[in-house]
C-alpha cells in the first residue's frame, strides 16, 4: 500500500466537528468517514492526478470506463510518466480521451518528469504550496488539486469551496435561502477550518442525499 494511500487517524477533526451542533447530527447519521475508496485504484500521485484529468468534465461511470482502458495501455496497469510518453497520442485518443485530455497528460507527465511536480517535496510543502505546485501543469486547476489533497495526501484542512455538492452541502445542513459563496463558506467555517477535510466528506454525502431525494 502507497503511504500516499494509508488513510490517517482523523478522530481528532471528528470530535472536532461534533462541537457544531449541525455537523454532529449528519456525523451521526453518516457514520465513520472513509476517504480511500474514491482513489483505491490510483495510488500515488501520478495515477491519481491521471485519473482526476480523465475524469474531468464527464461522467463518473464514463470516467471509469475510460480509465480502464487508458491503465490497460501500461504493463500490469500501472501507469508512470515515462510509460505514458511512450504511449502514440492516437492510442490515448483511441482509450477515449479527448485531444485536450491526450494534451494534459502528456503535460502531466513530463513535469512530473522535470521536477516541476516533485511528490518527495510534498511532506515539507503547505497545502498552498502544493496548489501552487500543481496549477502549473495544463488542465489541472485549484479544484483538481483539492481533490488531491484530500484524497491522495489526506491533508486535514481543505476545503473545496469551489466544488457545487459541497456549496449544496452547506445549504442543506446550515439551513440556508441559497447556496453560499466562498466567502461565507469560510466565515461558517472559521470554527472547525483546521478540520475542513472531514467536514467535506460529510457535506458531500447530505449533498448526495439531497440530489437522490430530487431525483
């Protein structure tokens, strides 16, 4: 297992958030939080941020479909940058990416390649630093970043307020007219903000109960 993989103790941030009386309820209702199974097939940081490009914009069953067959392009499917530089952009294109996506991951792996994403500096660098790290490469913006930082390197303060479910998240459990803007989010978030990866999690899944109740 990765030891970008292992999830950590984050009882701390729970006892944390149980001090909110909104959260503690969707705490109770959710149960014990579990991060590793979003990634369980994209250990490290490569394959993760490979997966996070392939999977933008489309979706989560068609994101899968895709990966699958761009992982099947690598010996025993385990992808590395090297091996994707190799691999003739019409066969990307032929796994089902797009040509801008086919752009990306090539970009992607010649900075991971050049140092530019360097995952043996990431243990030292502040989240931001890592944002900051990872924008560089084309198609990967903040949000594509956050979800790296929550997922791979389990950082325990993000808090993607740029993602719509956790918008719709914050609606649903603090009882808001409509969805909240980044700055409010934050000001709602000023008491737990060190412990805002574990609140995610749990904004996304009341943001998940919300959107099967519509459906």
């Amino acid at each position: 297992m990765s030891r970008f993989h292992k999830q950590p103790d984050f009882s701390g941030s729970i006892k944390a958030l149980r001090k909110d009386t909104a959260l503690r309820a969707v705490i109770r209702a959710h149960g014990p939080m579990d991060l590793t199974r979003y990634h369980a097939n994209s250990r490290g940081i490569f394959p993760a941020l490979l997966r996070s490009i392939v999977s933008q914009q489309i979706s989560s069953k068609a994101a899968a479909s895709i990966l699958a067959r761009v992982v099947a392009l690598f010996p025993k499917n385990k992808p590395t940058p090297e091996l994707l530089l190799k691999i003739p952009s019409p066969k990307l294109r032929k796994a089902g990416l797009s040509a801008a996506k086919v752009t990306y991951v090539k970009d992607l792996a010649k900075r991971c390649l050049d140092g530019t994403v360097d995952e043996k500096k990431f243990p030292k660098m502040t989240s931001q630093e890592i944002i900051d790290h990872l924008v560089q490469v084309k198609g990967i913006g903040e949000w594509t970043a956050h979800m790296l930082l929550i997922f791979t390197l389990y950082r325990p303060d993000i808090l993607p307020v740029g993602d719509l479910a956790i918008r719709k998240g914050f609606q649903a459990v603090y009882g808001l007219k409509e969805m909240p803007n980044k700055k409010e989010m934050e000001r709602i978030a000023k008491p737990w903000r060190s412990h805002a990866t574990a609140a995610s999690w749990y904004l996304w899944r009341v943001a998940d109960e919300v959107k099967i109740k519509k459906a």
